[in-house]
C-alpha cells in the first residue's frame, strides 16, 4: 500500500496541471487493475496517455517502486487494460475567448470588426482571381481620365490661320484690282470663325486669373464689344459684311445651283429605269450525322440542308423612264457646259506677326513658323475651302455624265426586259443597265458635291446673325449678370462657329477637336493593362503567399 501511494505521489509531480483539471472537469473513467506480483492489487485513475507509466522516465519510476512493482509497470504497455487508456479533453476552465485574427484581448468592437473585413477581404483575395477585376476597374479609370484629359487639351486649343485680308485688299489696290466676291465671302468667314476661336484658346491660357468662360467671354467682349479694336476688321464688321458677301457668293455660284437641280431630276429618273431583283433557288437534301452524347457513346441523326442551286436574275426596264433620263442628262451636259468658276482667289503676299503669333501658340509650337509655314496658313482660307475642293470633282463628274449620257443615247435602243439565271448570287446585269447605274453614281457625286458648296453659304448666312445674338447673350449673362446658363451660350457660341467654319472649309484645319473615339480606346487600353497587371499580381501573390491568413494558413488552390 505504501508503495502505491508512493507511486501516486510520483504522477502527480510528474504533471499535476492536467490531472488536477481532469479531476475539476470530468469524473474518474472506470478503474484500470493490473495484477502485481504476490497479492498486490494496483489501481489507478484514467490519466493522459503521456502519463502512462511507460512514459516516464526509468529513474522516476526506480526510485519510487521496488524491483517487482516496477516490472508490473513496465510490462503495463502490453496489456489491454492500459494500452487503451484515452487523453482526457481539457475545458476552458474559465479563460476569456482569444479574439480571432491575431487581436488583443479587451480591443474595442470596432478594431475587431476592422480586423475581420480585413481577414475576409485576404480570403477572397486568396481563393479568386479578384486583383484582375480590381485592378483591371482601376486601369479603365485611368485610362478614362487620361485619355478625357488629353482630348480636352486638344478641345482647349482650337488651331488657328487668320488669311490677311486687310493686306489682301492693300495688294490689289497696289496692283490696281478689286477683291472678287467669293475671296471676300471666304477669306471674310474665315476670320469671323477664327476670331472666336483665338478668343476661345487665349481664355483658356489664362484660366490662372479665372474660369475659361468667364475668360471667353471677356476675350469676345473687347473683340465684339469694340472695347479695344486692334485689327483692322474686328467681329462686328464681319457680323455686318459677311450675310451681304454671302448673297454675293450665291448669285456667283448660281449656274451650279442649276447644275444640281438638274442632276437631282436626272438621278430621279435614272434610279426609277430598271428594277432589279435575284431569287436564290435551293432544294432540300437530307443527310445524317454522328451526334456525341458526352458519356463515351454517339448516335446517328437525320437532318435536312438547304442546298443551293442557281440565281434567278430579274430585270426589268421601264421604257418611260428610260426616255427622261436620256432627256434629262442632256439637258444636264448643257447646263454644266455654262457652269464654270473663273474668279481668280489670289493670297495674300506676306503675313503679319499677330496672324503668325495665333497660328503658332494655337498650335503649341515652341518654335517660329518658317515664312513657308505661316503662308500655308494664311492661305488655307482658299487652299481648304469647300469650293475648291469640291470643283475637281464637279467638273470631273459632269465630263463623265455627258459620256454616259452619249452611251444611253444608244444602248437605250436594244434596252429590254431581261430573265436568266447564274449560278452566282450577285450579277453585274446587262450592258444596258450598267450604263444606268454607272450614270447614276456619277449623277449622285455631283449632285453631292454642289450641295456641300452651296450649302455652306447658305448656312452662313443664316447663322451669322444668331452667332452675334449668342455672343451679345454670353456677354451679357457672363458679365453683366443677366440671368442664363454662361456655359451652355459658350458652348452654343463655339458649336455654331465650329459649324460654319467646317461646311466652308472641308478641307481646312480640323476644328472639332474632341474625340470622343479616342476616350474609349484609351478607357479600353487601361482596363487591358489594368487587367494583366492584376493577373500577374495575382499569379505572384498565389506563389509567394502574400495572402496567408494571420493563424499561417496557406493559400488555397485554384
């Protein structure tokens, strides 16, 4: 007896913590009895398997028991009583709760709340390839404002040519000649136009002592107002010139509003001479095929095919027609004989430093413009008109109409209705009607051309007086304080000016100068970049485990 009470003093020294909470938390597990030598009967409590007697150590055990209790012992691990010996499973006995995510005990709610969306936001960072669409999102933001801010730069700086007419008018009264009236019209639209413009640009160089509209308005208000008249011709004497010099351009341009109406008539009937039509014809053919069911085995159906056969080609000429338009284009060839332009647009000789000085900070030059570069300038008020331009091509489309209307003349005689199949689905059709269509597609080129020209001058002159109301109205609004949208007016200002100076000019400076195509593609590259950024990102922060949890938990797979 002695010597079990010795060898329960020996375990409870061995490791009396988790004993004395075994005893405090559960009962004792039934008894375990292992027969000693002689008739000593030894029982002990169920403890921890890493109390089991094999697990101490040869010397506690020998200085604790004599010779035969210490073999029992030993030989213990063998038996089926002590082998089976359970750890016990300790309680909190009373310990706060340790807060998750590597916090304090006793930190405030909100740090573990703060902790929290941290640990889950490392989660979904960890288990989703979430840094693409992130960082992705982030590059279309970038690239939407980089790109927005560079084409306003652009829409801040409208490019500039003033085309010197003061010293166009001292050159011909030098050389004993008049300005004709469509060099007025022209050059006169010219500058109206880029007097707006100018103001616009200087108003937005100075945006430092306040707002561009404010600016804008202030730069119109010295220019239009009169308050400092620097240039010979300043806005108000376009303002009174140019609805004068447009009907002026009219009457100059007359013989090809002629031209145009005559072309409209002869397209009318030339669209309306033959009426074309193609009819696929098919048949329907069954076939089979060999269908995957998606478990390893296939089966066979029967389906039908449209299969193609022949084109049925259709046309038909209508006789009547066929005369008008014969008619109409020589009527047409001997109005355009008349029409012809003849007024000599001569430029200017020099240019001035005010005009040279616009067009380079209009430009961003850091450089002066050469002699040769500041006279292409001034003159594209003529180089880059819309008459000039389009002259070539009205010229060159009536020589072709006057051929075309010679073929009619004859192939109008053997013109009859025509049915045959191809086995295309397009056909080019019979000569007689490709000498239509071909007279057609010139007749609709000419036509185009007159109007781009004749509609430029009408459009001036009809909003030549509202953009002098509009500029009067910004004034008055900006500066005055009169009630009204100034931007809105400064918009309206700069659209009617772009307007005009773009249906005169075709072939001039380019003006509109936001581009709306170039936002989006710059919006389209940054959420590129953006994207494979954040799959690269992605791909090293699943190698390195930047996105470990706090307790040391890998990053899952995907």
């Amino acid at each position: 007896m002695k010597k079990i009470m010795r060898l329960a003093r020996v375990l409870l020294l061995a490791a009396p913590g988790p004993l004395v909470a075994e005893a405090s938390a559960q009962t004792f597990r039934p008894a375990a009895s292992v027969q000693a030598v002689g008739r000593v009967s030894v029982v002990i409590p169920s403890a921890p398997s890493a109390l089991a007697p094999s697990a101490l150590s040869a010397s506690v055990l020998a200085s604790a028991l004599s010779a035969p209790a210490a073999s029992v012992l030993a030989a213990a691990p063998a038996a089926a009583p002590m082998a089976g010996l359970s750890a016990p499973q300790f309680a909190p006995f009373g310990r706060a709760e340790e807060p998750r995510d590597g916090g304090q005990p006793g930190e405030p709610r909100w740090k573990q709340k703060a902790r929290s969306v941290l640990a889950k936001t490392r989660q979904v960072l960890r288990d989703t390839p979430a840094e693409v669409a992130v960082v992705g999102a982030i590059g279309l933001m970038v690239g939407l404002g980089l790109g927005w801010h560079h084409e306003s730069a652009r829409e801040a700086s409208i490019p500039v040519g003033f085309s010197e007419i003061h010293q166009m008018e001292r050159d011909a009264q030098a050389e004993g000649r008049q300005m004709g009236p469509m060099a007025k019209y022209l050059a006169g639209t010219n500058d109206m136009t880029m007097n707006v413009f100018n103001a616009w640009n200087t108003a937005n160089a100075n945006t430092l002592a306040g707002s561009p509209v404010r600016n804008f308005a202030s730069e119109l208000d010295y220019n239009a107002g009169l308050k400092m008249k620097i240039h010979h011709y300043e806005l108000p004497d376009y303002f009174k010139m140019i609805p004068g010099q447009s009907d002026e351009a009219r009457r100059l341009l007359e013989p090809y509003e002629q031209v145009r109406r005559q072309a409209a008539d002869a397209n009318g009937h030339l669209s309306r001479t033959w009426d074309e039509s193609h009819q696929d014809v098919t048949h329907t053919e069954w076939r089979t095929r060999t269908v995957d069911d998606g478990n390893g085995e296939s089966h066979t159906e029967t389906y039908t095919e449209e299969v193609y056969d022949h084109t049925n080609h259709s046309y038909s000429y209508d006789r009547d027609r066929g005369e008008a338009a014969s008619s109409s284009l020589d009527v047409l060839k001997a109005k355009g004989g008349k029409a012809s332009f003849t007024e000599a647009m001569r430029i200017a000789r020099q240019t001035n430093a005010d005009g040279e000085y616009a067009a380079e900070t209009s430009r961003g030059l850091r450089q002066a413009l050469s002699p040769e570069e500041a006279m292409k300038y001034a003159s594209a008020w003529r180089d880059g008109s819309t008459l000039m331009t389009n002259l070539p091509v009205i010229h060159g489309r009536l020589s072709d109409l006057a051929r075309d209307g010679d073929q009619w003349r004859g192939d109008k005689r053997t013109a009859h209705d025509e049915y045959y199949r191809t086995n295309s689905h397009s056909d080019s059709g019979p000569r007689e009607y490709q000498t239509v269509e071909r007279a057609l597609s010139h007749g609709q080129d000419l036509e185009r051309a007159v109007t781009e020209v004749l509609d430029g001058v009408d459009y001036t002159k009809a909003m030549t007086p509202v953009l002098e109301a509009k500029i009067h109205e910004l004034i008055a609004v900006q500066l005055d304080g009169k009630p009204g949208d100034a931007k809105k007016l400064s918009k309206e200002v700069l659209t009617i000016a772009k307007a005009i100076y773009a249906k005169n000019f075709k072939g001039g400076f380019d003006v509109e100068r936001f581009r709306a195509g170039v936002v989006l593609l710059a919006s389209l590259l940054g959420a590129l970049a953006g994207g494979l950024a954040g799959f690269g990102w992605d791909r090293l922060a699943a190698r390195r485990g930047w996105w470990r949890s706090a307790s040391g938990g890998t990053r899952a797979s995907r």
